[in-house]
C-alpha cells in the first residue's frame, strides 16, 4: 500500500527473461532500506523496453538514498539479476 508520504525513488528493470515476484522484491527493497516505510509496484513498459515489466520502488520520509541504492545493488547483484537502477528523485 502506497502512503501519501512515500515518494517513488528508483524505477528497476530486470534483464530479459528475468522477473520478480512482489514479496521478493519487496523484503529486497525494505532491507535495502533498513525500513519497512516502504512500497514496490510493478507495470508493464512500452515500446522502448520491450514489452519487458519495470518495477517502481518507494520509500518514505526517513529515506537514505546512496546507502539503500548500493545495498539493493547488492542484493540484485548477489541473486544474479542483470538490471537497471535508475533514480527518479534526489
């Protein structure tokens, strides 16, 4: 469930062929964020990804940007995902 204090952060493509389940991704993008203050959504992209689903990730008031987005890298990273990471606030 998406809070009105929450801000969408980052948004994450996975690599082809590659999919993530919410319950994973979410319990990946909390401990990132050392919080539970937190939410993901997926939708499917259009054209210029390919059909190929992105994830948004949300975080709240109390967010360390640098921090959480080096560990989520980690986890993806540690699990075998082939990604992009883009930040979509400062």
């Amino acid at each position: 469930m998406l809070k009105q204090q929450q801000t969408q952060v980052f948004i994450l493509h996975l690599g082809a062929q590659q999919s993530i389940g919410p319950t994973d991704l979410r319990t990946m993008w909390a401990t990132a964020c050392s919080s539970l203050d937190i939410a993901v959504s997926r939708r499917v992209s259009g054209v210029r990804t390919q059909g190929r689903p992105c994830y948004t990730l949300w975080a709240g008031r109390d967010f360390h940007r640098a921090a959480a987005e080096q560990r989520m890298r980690a986890l993806l990273e540690a699990r075998g995902y082939r990604f992009t990471l883009t930040c979509t606030a400062l």
